[in-house]
C-alpha cells in the first residue's frame, strides 16, 4: 500500500489528527493507549487498589465509543475518565503507570463530546493528549527508547493510513520487550488475585491480535455496568460481566424490553419480506406431512414436530424466531435419524428443507444469521432437573402483573414446552436463560428489596447451567 501519511513526531500525529473528524481522532487514540495499557504491569497495586479495573474500563469504553458514535457511550466514556482521579491510588503509582493511565484517560476523553459526535465536527486533540499518548507507549516499551521509539511511529503511521480499522494493535513491528513483559507480569498479578480477570485478558489479546470481541458486546458491558459497580471492584465487576456474557449468547431471539407502560413485552423480531418467508415455511409444512405419513415413527407428539408446527403457526410472524426453530428442529433430526427414526427417505426430505429454508431466511438478514449462530454455539452442559422444573412452571403467574399479553403468552409457552419434555428444544431453553435473567436483573434495578428479583435471578443462575459452567450452590 501506498502510505500517504507518516508519522515521525508529535507534530506529525498532531497534524494528522487537526484533519480527522472526531470519530476516527477517538479511534486513532483507543488504539495508541491500548497499546500503552501493559504499563500497569509495572505496578503491583494497580490490581488491589482498584485502579486497574477503572483502567481497563476507560479502554473498553473508548473502544467501544470509536466503533459506535452513540451519545450514551460517549457520557459514559467521560465518567469513565474521570473516574481516575476520585482517590488518592492514583498520585501513588510509578510513572510508567501513571503514563499509561494519562493514555488511557487522553482516549477516553477524547470520546466525551457528544454533540460532535453527532454533528461530524471536529475535535482535535491537544498537545497534551498526543504526547501522553506516545510517551506512554516509548516509557512503557523502552528496553531500548529508540526501538520504543521507532515502534510507536511505525504503528501510528499504519494506523493513520488505514483510519477505522481494528488490524492486530502492533501490524508491522514486534511487539516491544517492555510492554511484552508488562503484559505478562499483570497476568500474572491477575492469577494471584481473588477476582476474576479471566475477561480482561480474552479481551485484550483479541484486541492485540486483531480479532476483536463482537463489538455489540464490548458495548452492553460499557453500557450496562453502573458506575457503582466498577467502582466496587473486580469481583462485582467480573459478575455482572459473566450475566451480560450469558445474555449475550443466550440471545437467540427477541429480548423483553420494557415498554412506555412500564410493562415487560417482547421486542419486534427482524422484519423480512413475505414472499421468502411464505415460501420457507410452505415447504416445510408440505414435507413435514410426507414424513408424518411415511410410517418412520415421526409422530404429532415427536418433539420435532412439535417443533415445527409452533415455528410455522404460533411464531410464524417472527422471523428469527421460525429460522431457529427449524434450525433446532434441522439439528435433532440429524442426530435422531439413523437412531431414534429409521434411516428414512422423507426425513431425509424434511431435515434438508429445513436446512435450505433457515439458509433462506439468514439471507435475509444478517441478525436472523447472527442469532442461529449463536444457538449453534451453545452447547448443552445438562437437562433440566425436576426442581427447576417446577420452579419454572410458578414463573409466568408470578411476572404476570409486569408482562404484556404477548409476553405472558410467549413465556408461557416457553416454559411449558421446557417443562413437559425430557429433552427441551435448546431454543427454548435458551430463551428462558435469557428472559429470566432479563427481568430478574430489571426488577432488582427498579425495587431493590422485592423478594421476586432474588428469587428470579437465583433461578436464573441455576438455569445458566444448562450451558454455562456455574459455582451452583
């Protein structure tokens, strides 16, 4: 590639950034302090006193804001900078340290103007900000300053010639000694500690290599986590981090949201045109009868077909929610035909339309696609157990004041279908684990003594562990 940019100095970044609209200058600065963040490993307290924590959210949350120009991230961006001077842990750290959250704080900072955000004007960054920047890198790296040196210009003139890109944080030189080593000291003082940091460190290196994690979640776990839970620490911090993980992966299709009533309702599913959708469902009811007459032992009472016909008549206006149901249904006849079923010519039909149609239908739109592969990536740890069970069945009367119609409906439903089966779809039981973890965490924000919210998210935590390895008590 032909580079049109080079950056030999501050000026050089400084120029470069004076011509930038606001996005790309909050890009260009996530980047240089990510880079900067091993710095912290230099300092042993930076994980007990708590600074590491808010460190690390101010780098999330301005990587975060550099991919999503939302108004919400960016006030959240300027609580998280700010959050490093609320105590005296800062004025203790070593300068190496203090370098790197000045970075950090530079970026995060970088991302507070909302109204520019949304206007496209620019805001460059002041002298200050880029040499706090850099100098963080240079003083964190440096075995050697000049190869520091040479390494920071090097990765800031790839990065202002290919503005908006997440490629790995060092794309043309090694990553220096210095902050190599600052990495795997912190990890280390991470391993030692009682929290859990395991996040953290996924996070990072995906980062570092140039494979980010889905930025849809980097921007739940900025956008979710109040302020006084990250300044409670990391042990509060890494639960609720877990719950909004879970959520994530559960989330297969609509989510409850609240809605102006102040009542709990079911999102709007992806809308996609009539005439594919017909189609998709069309065929599988027309193969779904063949396979029901063949004499194979498919029957109306099979849980593939039960299945199927609450996808194409109940659901059949939710788009995501009938391409998971055939996927599921697709996915348990592949692994019943042969076994359960006889290796049988109409099953074979019926299993490679419903293939074709959940292809169809994710072509429809990428969400449908995204939501399918999330199922595919859940994998069962166990069943539900005959206590959960019957914890589930007292759950829709007791949310029944704070749901729509619909949503009653739908969780109703959901729960049944988990209830009255020995081995319930892995779509329905995935959006139990979300819709019970969903309105738990929602009560106990708005009524933090009422008895339902600690009973629902009990529950919901135990039922985490039909996919999630859990400390279940």
């Amino acid at each position: 590639m032909d580079q049109k940019v080079e950056i030999t100095d501050q000026q050089s970044a400084q120029a470069w950034l004076d011509t930038q609209d606001h996005q790309t200058q909050v890009w260009f600065a996530a980047r240089c302090a990510l880079r900067a963040l091993p710095g912290l490993g230099s300092w042993e307290e930076a994980t007990s006193n708590g600074l590491a924590v808010l460190t690390l959210r101010s780098a999330l949350v301005s990587a975060a804001t550099a991919t999503c120009p939302a108004a919400e991230l960016h006030g959240l961006a300027n609580a998280a900078a700010n959050a490093f001077f609320a105590g005296a842990a800062f004025s203790g750290a070593p300068p190496v340290a203090r370098s790197t959250v000045a970075a950090t704080r530079a970026a995060t900072r970088s991302a507070t103007n909302s109204t520019a955000a949304t206007t496209g004007a620019s805001v460059a960054f002041s002298a200050t900000d880029v040499a706090a920047i850099n100098s963080a890198v240079e003083f964190s790296a440096a075995s050697t300053a000049a190869a520091a040196s040479a390494a920071v210009r090097s990765t800031a003139t790839f990065d202002s010639n290919l503005p908006g890109n997440w490629e790995a944080l060092w794309p043309k030189v090694a990553q220096p000694d210095g902050l190599k080593t600052g990495w795997e000291t912190l990890k280390a003082q991470w391993d030692a500690d009682d929290a859990d940091w395991s996040f953290w460190v996924e996070w990072y290196e995906a980062i570092l290599n140039g494979t980010p994690m889905p930025w849809d979640l980097t921007h739940r776990i900025a956008l979710e986590i109040t302020d006084a839970e990250w300044k409670a620490g990391q042990i509060v911090v890494a639960g609720r981090i877990a719950e909004i993980i879970q959520s994530y992966k559960t989330n297969v299709g609509p989510r409850l949201v609240l809605n102006s009533d102040g009542l709990w309702d079911v999102e709007d599913d992806v809308a996609v045109p009539e005439e594919p959708m017909s189609f998709a469902i069309s065929q599988v009811e027309i193969n779904l009868v063949a396979a029901l007459s063949a004499g194979n032992g498919l029957s109306e009472t099979s849980g593939e077909t039960i299945l199927i016909r609450s996808a194409c008549t109940t659901y059949r206006g939710q788009a995501s929610v009938v391409a998971t149901c055939f996927w599921n249904a697709c996915m348990a006849l592949q692994r019943n035909i042969g076994d359960v079923y006889p290796d049988d010519a109409a099953l074979i039909g019926l299993q490679n339309v419903l293939y074709t149609s959940v292809e169809e239908l994710c072509a429809q739109d990428t969400l449908i696609r995204d939501r399918i592969a999330k199922l595919a990536a859940l994998e069962t740890r166990r069943m539900p157990t005959p206590s959960e069970k019957e914890d589930l069945k007292a759950v829709p009367e007791a949310m029944k004041k704070d749901l729509t119609e619909d949503a009653f409906r739908q969780l109703s439903d959901a729960v049944e279908t988990v209830v009255n089966e020995d081995k319930p779809p892995k779509v329905w039981r995935a959006r139990l684990v979300n819709w019970l973890t969903t309105l738990g965490q929602g009560i106990d924000k708005g009524q933090k003594h009422e008895k339902r919210a600690t009973w629902l998210l009990k529950l919901g935590r135990k039922i985490a562990g039909w996919f999630f390895e859990m400390d279940e008590q």
